[in-house]
C-alpha cells in the first residue's frame, strides 16, 4: 500500500476554519482522554502526515470510531471522519496491523466458516471460557456482544428453498444484503423481500460480497478495494439496466454509496453506477410513497418502539425515512432518539481496549430508552451491529424497522423473527 | 406537506422557522452543518458601533435614524425590530435560558470579551449579566491551569487599563475535571456534576474578597446552566458571571440547543448536513431544491423557501481568483464589487471596515430578494441573517440583532404570504412534552 491518495478528502481540508464545533459534538472524546478530539486527529495532524514528514504525531487517530458525527456538524463541509480513516489506514500500512483486526475485518468470511456447522460455531465462541481466550489473547472484549449464526440456515438457503413461491414481476428491484443477514441474520433479508414484492416488485439477488466496510475501518484498505471490484462486476449491470439496488443495512449501503468510492478513489463507471443506484429500504419506500405507489394496507401495531437512527444512516444525508414510514403504521408510538451515536460503531467497539468507551459513548442512547418508561416492547434501528450495542446496553430486544413493517403488513411474526 | 423550507440552521434561520411555525406553517430547515452561534459569544447584539466612529454606541434606539436606508433595521423599522427582541426574550424564557436587557431602558450592556475589551450587547444571557462593566463594581477574573485559551491575569490587565478595578487567579483544573485534557463543552459537562460544584463553590469562597464580583469562563453547564450558575453563586457568596471563550462556545451551544428544542416542540425538523447543490426555478417561483447525499440529490419541495445561508462567514457567499464573488444557493445578484482590488482597503482593521463584506442581497421591504432592476426575484423566495446587504454587521457589532430581525420579518412575511394573513397561533401545542431536547443535538 504505497499510495494512499489524498485528492478529494485532502482538498476539504483547506475548509476547516479550526471552529472546533466537531470537538464539541465528538462522542467519543466527550468520554475518554485516549481520543483528543476530530479536529486535532483531522485536519490538525494532517499537516505532519503529508510527504515528506518522517512521521505521524501520534497514533490516537486509533480510537477515533468513524461514526462520522464530525462530518454531519461540520459548517464547512470537511470530510474528517475520511482523513481520519485514511490516516488509519497509512499507519496499517507502516505499522501493519494486529490479527484481532484482521479478523473483525472479515465477517464475510467468518460468517462462511461458522456456518458450515453454526450451533457448533456459537458454542465455541459464545461459551465464559472462550471469550476469556479470546480477550487475553486477540483483544476481544468478552463482554462485547457479538452476533450468533443462523442455526436455521443462511439466507442463501431460504432464498434458494422459496425461489417457486417468490413473486415474479415486470417491475424488479435489486437487494444487497449484506453479511450480517447473509449468516447472522437471515430473518432481515425475508421481512426486506416479503415488504418489497408487497410493493408489486420481484426481487433479484445477485451474487455479492462484504461491502467492505469492516476493512475499510480497520484500515485495509487494498483488501476492501478487492472486495468492491467485485461487488461492482457483480451489480452495476444492474444499475446500467435501470434496477434499484437496495439494502438493509446501513453499512453496506454507506460503503456502496460513498465509503469505497470515496476511501478508495475509485472512480470507474461501474462504482458510479452503483453509487448513484443504491438504495436504504426505507429511502427507497419513501420515494414510492412519495409517489403515492406505497401500499398502505397496514394493521395497527400496538407497540412503544423507540426509534435510533445509527451514524451510518445519517451519513447518507437523507433525514430519517424509517421514522417517516412507521409514522404511517397506526398504534406505533416510534418516540425518535436524538443520540450521538449507540458506540459499538461496527468493530469498535469489540475491541478489549475500546469496549468501556463504546458502552459509554452509547450510555447517551441507553438513557434515552429508559426515560420511554417500562412499556418499551423493542428498540428500533437500521443498523444490525447499532443493534446488537442495543440490546446489551438495554436489555431489550432490538428490531430492524422493516420487521416492523413487514409485520404491519401481516406478514411477519415481530417476536418469533419469521414470516407468517 | 411542506410550507416553508428553511435553508439555513444559524439564528437568522431558526428565528424564521420559529416565527413561521408559530403563524401555523409546516416548516423543514436544511443545513450544511451547525451553525455560527458555536463560536459566538451568543449575545443579542443590536447595535454596537456605527463605523467609522470608534466610540461604542450606549443607546442603539437613538442611534438607529442614522443608518442608511438600505440597512436592514431601517428595511424592518422600529416596530418589527422591537417585536422580533420581544419574541426572542419569550423563547429564552420558553426555553429555560433566559436573556434579559439592560438595567437602563434601551440602553447597551458592557460586557468583557475574552481578552478584555468592551462589547456593548442589547440582550445579555442571565448568566454574562453580571459582567457589566457601566458598574463598576470590582472584578475577580477566575481560571484554570489546564484550560486552554482563557487567560484571567491578561483580563485583568486589560479591565484595569481601562478603570476597572480587577484580580485574576489562576485555580487548579483538577477542581472541576480528572481529565488530562478537556475542551470548554467537557468542562461544562464536567461542572453539572455536584461533587465539582462543590469543589469550585469552595475554591471561590476562599479567593474572593468582599464586594467583588467573579468572571469565570463561559462553562458553566449545559443544559443545567441556570442551577450551576446559582449553585456556585450561592457557595462562593458573591455574584458570579460568565465571559465567553474562544470557541467552542458554549453559550452559542446552549442557544443553538434551546432553539432547536423549541422548534421540535412545534414538529419542525432541522436536518443538518444537508447542503443544498440544485435549485429548480420556473415562471419566477422555486419549485424545489436539492441536497447532496451519500448518492442521488435528495428533492425537497414546498410552496415558499427562505434563504439564511448566513454571509462569507456563514457560507453563503463564495468567490473566487477572479473576483467572482456569488450567493450559493440561487446565484442571487450581489451587491458586491465584481472587481476583486476593491474587495479591500489598503489597511486590515480599517475603522471604515471592508467593502467585501459590506455587500450581499438586497431586499425589499418584505425581506423578498430583488433582482438588479428592484423588482422581486421569485415570488415565493425570503432572505434574512448575515447575507443581507446594506450592512457589515462584523464592525456594526450588529451580527445577531439583524439575523433575529431579519429571520422575524422573513417568517413572519413568508407566512402572511401563505396563509393571506390569517390570525396566528401563539400557542405552543399542549401533548409535546418539553424534555425533547439534549445539549448534544446535531441531526
């Protein structure tokens, strides 16, 4: 990794009028003294690492947790959260990197290997002992809630098993996944397909990969340019053919979007057309119902469901569209959350050294769920990791807004997490 | 679904957005990032020079006939101004963070800037009141060895250089916070904790002598502002003030925070990092405009749109090496010179201030944007804040008093124009519970 480039991020960085007002909101640094803050990890240390400087001034670019916070306050418009990950990624490069963030960087692949035998997989790394392990010896903080495989089949398996029944359409629309629904989570993917063929719409799943994301904030930078090469031979034909690609989770949409053609100076054709075709779900529903295409044979949900939208979702820039699609649904009270960030901020906070700053980070949004009162059925939020930081840090279950909906539609059990 | 959406999230656009709200539009604010108020000293000031004159102006009502007539005040009058102010000292009050006027009907408070000087304000927060320097009642400037930039010994010199008599002491940072290393907004945070309330409270009783009053630098809570303050007054048994710091401010937060609260009360959301790259214009109206994303331009559309996108400072103006020098959003004309040798007088800190930041748009008297032959550039446009012209609220020290007015006017405009003048609604709605807002708010 001889190169990283700097053209776009490195131009915003003539914008910082040293306001500090990224500090202020940072939160990260509002907990700990370990991250002094975006301005001074960003745009401040940028100068020491341009060509020529024999070194970086210090490494705590490393506790930023690329929640992208800095970038939505900023009056200026600088990319900070990109010149921190780019910083990242030349000290990766220097310094290499340890195995634990290797490891966190691949969830596609650690998602394929659990699932070859996933009950197994979840004993092995679930169980007191190998989360001490697995703390003494990778840094993974024991306490830290990872997710669990499927044990009932990778959404692969479903999507081959209901291939007859699905519906077959003129208007067609493109889902990307993501690795999380793939083999952790497969009950997101049915809910999304169930509420878009809802719309009328067939859905097509092509072959995919990771995003790239969890790469990319580890700082791997060459590693996830394979990954999206990949992922743009395999769609933007698609997008080039007119077809929407939409996904579930937030990450894996950001990185399509903007992360990996951005991060990465990837410009080509393919990337564009993928960018400028990738959809939220619930952007995407959005724009049916602004169009008046949205079905809205809902039934009331009877639920208290507080509503987070996690940092990747607001990255997009498109406001809260989940909020303004179960606002439709009757009976659901979705009282909307005006957190930071929920912490874990996709592998952050599994971190040994970083968890206690993630669960305080989050404590903000925790707080917030409290103070909705004891009638609270689930919290709500796009983000499956932002979920996950959820339920540990309240003890409630956490659901993806499409469940919901879906479940409006009558087509899905909210609590079993399967379609009906 | 839309009325009224509101380009700009500083004071001039939250004002418009508040006061349209409250005649009853449904109101959406975009903008690019947080907002100016993050490094002000989030003062109300009205009027505090008149260049080139160097004398701060104590009586800005009398002062105001002697503007030109372009000035946005003048385009206001007396009777908009003065309703404007009143609705502002409603929503500090609404909003837990009172402002209140001077002890003298009309007159200018004095209060210290950071390094000393005087800064005459119209409507000072509760908690910088104190610090008027028309009494002369001691000072005791206090600060803290670890915090950055706040400087009590280079105050005091400068407060009694100019006849104020003062102290400065320098306490130790470990009072308030366990932190290596923290900025103003931590350190606010830091002092609503009631173990380092007691602490300072403490510290102050033993420095301060009898009769004097205690600046500290303006970190004094968050949300908890108003209790902290007192808290510490009543320990330390003298009156206790605030002076600003270098950013971030923490009294622009706070405003910036209770503005927002308020405006969600009234279900108008203000979505930040939202900059607006397209506009859609026909037949003289806006139909819609464009914000950038992560991928495709998000549309918003509505039947008015309200420009306060702020001045050079605020972003609302660009210019380039040629001497190009343009609004961002509508291209609208600016009264600016096109010649970039004139932008600037030979000396810095002229008395007479810069003719670049002097220019902006022109408006008529419906704060309606004009094109260069005077009539109204699209019918469905108002403009209010830092990119009005006929003004260099920087040297004016008038920079909040004309986004206030201004944003008033501009809401107040758009909603008759919407609604044919039908009564408005000054009620808050009963079933929004009050607690909505968090000192730390950005989306």
């Amino acid at each position: 990794m001889a190169s990283i480039s700097w053209h776009t991020v490195d131009h915003s960085l003539d914008e910082c009028i040293k306001c500090n007002i990224c500090t202020s909101y940072c939160p990260v640094s509002a907990v700990t003294d370990l991250f002094p803050g975006p301005k001074y990890v960003g745009p401040q240390a940028q100068r020491f690492r341009e060509n020529g400087q024999p070194q970086s001034p210090d490494a705590s670019v490393d506790y930023c947790s690329g929640c992208r916070v800095c970038n939505e306050v900023c009056p200026t418009g600088v990319k900070i959260a990109e010149i921190n990950a780019r910083a990242r990624a030349e000290i990766v490069a220097k310094r290499g990197m340890p195995l634990r963030n290797r490891l966190l960087g691949r969830n596609e692949l650690l998602g394929r290997l659990g699932s070859v035998a996933p009950a197994l997989a979840n004993f092995a790394l679930q169980n007191p002992f190998s989360r001490l392990l697995a703390d003494k010896v990778m840094g993974i903080a024991p306490e830290a809630p990872l997710p669990t495989w499927s044990t009932s089949g990778t959404f692969a398996d479903w999507l081959r098993a209901s291939k007859p029944q699905r519906l077959r359409s003129d208007k067609k629309v493109v889902y990307f996944h993501g690795c999380a629904t793939m083999y952790y989570e497969p009950f997101i993917g049915k809910a999304a397909v169930a509420v878009m063929e809802h719309q009328g719409y067939e859905v097509i799943v092509p072959l995919q990969n990771c995003c790239g994301l969890p790469l990319l904030s580890n700082g791997e930078f060459r590693a996830a340019a394979d990954y999206h090469k990949n992922n743009v031979a395999h769609m933007a034909s698609f997008a080039q053919a007119g077809f929407p690609i939409i996904g579930t989770s937030t990450s894996c949409t950001l990185t399509l979007q903007e992360e990996a053609p951005e991060l990465l100076d990837m410009t080509d054709e393919g990337s564009m057309q993928l960018k400028m075709a990738t959809w939220d779900i619930f952007e995407w529903l959005r724009d049916l119902a602004a169009k008046g295409e949205l079905a809205t044979d809902f039934r009331p949900l009877n639920l208290t469901a507080p509503y987070h939208a996690p940092c990747q979702l607001r990255a997009h820039r498109v406001g809260k569209p989940a909020l303004e699609i179960m606002e439709m649904i009757p009976g659901l009270v979705a009282a909307e959350s005006h957190a930071l960030c929920c912490g874990i901020a996709g592998t952050y906070g599994y971190k040994s050294e970083k968890y206690q700053i993630a669960m305080d980070v989050g404590e903000e949004l925790f707080q917030f769920v409290r103070e909705q009162g004891e009638g609270v059925d689930y919290t709500v939020c796009d983000s499956e990791t932002c979920r996950w930081q959820l339920e540990h840090g309240t003890h409630l279950p956490s659901r993806h807004p499409i469940e919901l909906l879906a479940t409006a539609y009558g087509l899905y059990d909210l609590e079993k997490r399967n379609l009906v | 679904m839309i009325d009224l959406i509101v380009i700009g999230a500083g004071l001039a656009g939250l004002t418009a957005a508040l006061t349209a709200a409250e005649a009853g539009l449904r109101v959406k604010v975009v903008g690019k990032g947080l907002n100016a108020l993050h490094w002000s000293a989030a003062t109300l000031d009205l009027l505090g020079y008149t260049p080139p004159r160097r004398a701060p102006v104590r009586e800005p009502w009398t002062t105001l006939p002697h503007l030109s007539l372009t000035h946005p005040y003048q385009i206001a009058g007396e009777l908009r101004m003065r309703a404007a102010l009143q609705r502002f000292l409603n929503w500090s009050q609404a909003g837990g963070l009172p402002y209140l006027p001077g002890a003298v009907e009309g007159e200018n408070f004095m209060l210290p800037s950071p390094i000393g000087a005087m800064r005459p304000v119209y409507l000072a927060p509760y908690g910088q009141r104190e610090g008027d320097l028309s009494s002369q009642q001691p000072l005791l400037i206090v600060g803290f060895d670890r915090m950055r930039d706040f400087y009590p010994h280079l105050l005091a010199e400068h407060l009694n250089k100019q006849g104020h008599s003062t102290r400065a002491v320098v306490l130790s940072s470990s009072l308030i916070t366990q932190r290596s290393d923290a900025n103003t907004v931590q350190l606010a945070a830091e002092l609503e904790r009631r173990e380092h309330q007691i602490a300072l409270g403490g510290a102050l009783k033993s420095a301060v002598r009898p009769g004097e009053r205690i600046g500290l630098p303006a970190i004094l809570g968050l949300d908890e502002h108003t209790k902290t303050l007192e808290a510490l007054a009543a320990a330390a048994g003298a009156p206790v003030f605030e002076i600003p710091t270098l950013p971030p401010s923490v009294p622009g937060l706070r405003l910036t925070t209770v503005l927002r609260s308020l405006l969600a009360r009234r279900h108008v959301r203000v979505e930040i990092g939202m900059e607006v790259v397209g506009v859609q214009v026909e037949d003289g109206v806006v139909r819609w405009v464009e914000t950038a994303t992560s991928s495709r331009p998000l549309r918003h559309t509505a039947s008015a749109f309200l420009l306060a996108t702020g001045g050079v400072l605020g972003g609302g103006f660009q210019s380039d090496h040629q001497g190009r020098f343009w609004e961002t959003v509508f291209d609208l004309p600016l009264n600016v010179p096109q010649d970039r040798s004139q932008w600037f007088r030979p000396l810095f800190l002229d008395a007479e201030g810069q003719p670049v930041f002097h220019g902006g748009v022109a408006v008529d008297n419906q704060f309606q944007p004009l094109d260069s032959k005077g009539g109204v550039m699209y019918r469905n446009l108002w403009a209010a804040g830092g990119l009005l012209a006929g003004t260099d609220p920087l040297q004016e020290h008038s920079l909040e008093g004309i986004a206030l007015v201004s944003g008033a006017a501009a809401g107040e405009a758009a909603a008759a124009a919407l609604t044919g003048g039908r009564q408005t609604n000054e009620a808050a709605p009963a079933d929004i519970p009050a607690g909505a807002s968090a000192a730390k708010t950005p989306q």
